[in-house]
C-alpha cells in the first residue's frame, strides 16, 4: 500500500518545463531580433577580402598576438582594437573571420542594449522599433563586420548617454562611474571620443542652466505668490484704523 501512495504522487518528470519562465511578446520579439543579428553579423564574417584599413589593425593585432609588442600610433586610432583582435586570435587562432569576431559581438551588445537600456526613455516598442533599425542598417551592419573602431564606438557612446540619463533620474554614484567608464573606454577606441565628450559637457551644462532658471523662477513665483497676502492684510489694517467714528 505505501508504494501505490507514493506512485500516487507526480514525478518531477511530470511537471512543466520551464514552468517559471514567462515568455511575453516583448522578450520573443528582441530574441528573435537577436537571433537574426548574430546570423546577420557572424554568417560568411571572413569571406570578404580585408580591406586597406583593415589591413593596418589586423596586422598589428597579429603582430601583438605573436608576442612581438604593440606601440600605439594615432593614425591606427585607438589601442583597445588591437587588443581585442589579437584576444581574438588568441582564442580562435588567426583568420579573417576571428579578426571580425570582436566587432560583430560589439554589434550583437548593441542591439541588445538599445532594447534594454532605453525602454524608460522611449518606451518598450520604442525600444523594440530602434533594435530593429540598428539590426537593419546597411551602414550599421557593414561596420558591425569591418575590423575598425565603429562598433565598439557605437556601444560606449549609448553606454554613456545612458549612464548619464540613469544619473540625472536617480542621483546614484554608480551611474557616474558607468559613464566614466564608457567615456575612458571611447577613448582608448577611436578620436571620436572628444566629439562625444563635448556634446555630453553641452548637454549637461545647458541642462545645469536651465534647471538654475527653474528654481530661480519657481522661488521669484514664491516671492510673488506671498506678496498679494502681506498687501491684503496691510490694506485691511489701515482700513480698520481708519474707519469713521459714531459721534
């Protein structure tokens, strides 16, 4: 009898699969925006001939790789490529494809990241819609399989934008720290950098401004709103001692 009780029970096998996980049209549309971005930056990586440009970072980045050093120069932009690159041949060995892995992982994270970082700005099909055109974009996608510095340029640049957003919203330390990191990272990656840090200054500064204003018009409001009282109950005074006596 004991045994048929405890037959009785249902086995672990008899329960659902994945019975905790809630997959909504939100989290199917962005897998499936990732899935295609994968297939769209990783298919055929290295069929295409190495460019002129590509040619002066991949070099170099094999050169790193084989233990002969690196030495950064400008014209080559930023080291952070070269470094990766030769991670990359490190792990995979060194072929074209694996000289385009880094820029192609860099595009898949971006993707991801317009979906996820800025659906609190935009909105969740805001978020959606962006993911999809950065997946759809000739010029994206052709960078996003070019051994140069775009897309790794492309991902710091919304990183920082976010860590800022993130700052002004909450106030936490840690947004400021995440968008210094990505502010140091763009500038190991390409001169755009300075671009980039100009335009955050500007925003940041015009947005300092005209909160300054804010409060200044909101406390002159203030003054203003208070004044019309005082000024009643002077008049009411001066009326009161000044009102006509019976004889």
């Amino acid at each position: 009898m004991p045994k048929d009780a405890a037959s009785s029970q249902p086995s672990w096998l008899d329960r659902p699969f994945l019975s905790s996980f809630k997959l909504t049209w939100e989290t199917g549309i962005i897998v499936l925006l990732l899935i295609v971005a994968v297939l769209t930056r990783f298919y055929d990586l290295g069929d295409r001939v190495m460019s002129h440009d590509e040619t002066t970072h991949v070099y170099f980045s094999w050169q790193l790789y084989k233990g002969n050093g690196y030495q950064h120069d400008p014209l080559s932009h930023g080291p952070l490529q070269f470094h990766l690159i030769a991670l990359s041949y490190f792990l995979f060995g060194d072929n074209d494809f694996t000289a385009r892995v880094p820029v192609a992982v860099f595009g898949v994270l971006t993707i991801w990241f317009v979906w996820w970082g800025f659906r609190r700005y935009i909105g969740r099909i805001g978020a959606l819609t962006a993911a999809f055109f950065f997946l759809i974009s000739p010029y994206i996608l052709y960078y996003e399989r070019y051994a140069r510095n775009e897309s790794y340029v492309a991902l710091f640049g919304l990183l920082m934008l976010w860590g800022m957003l993130r700052y002004l919203d909450t106030g936490k330390t840690k947004y400021l720290y995440i968008t210094t990191a990505a502010l140091a990272l763009h500038f190991t990656a390409k001169e755009t950098s300075f671009i980039y840090a100009a335009q955050a200054l500007l925003f940041l500064g015009s947005g300092s401004v005209i909160h300054a204003l804010h409060v200044q018009h909101n406390s002159h409001v203030d003054d203003h709103a208070h004044e019309p009282h005082d000024s009643h109950a002077h008049n009411h005074d001066h009326d009161h001692n000044h009102l006509p006596v019976s004889p």
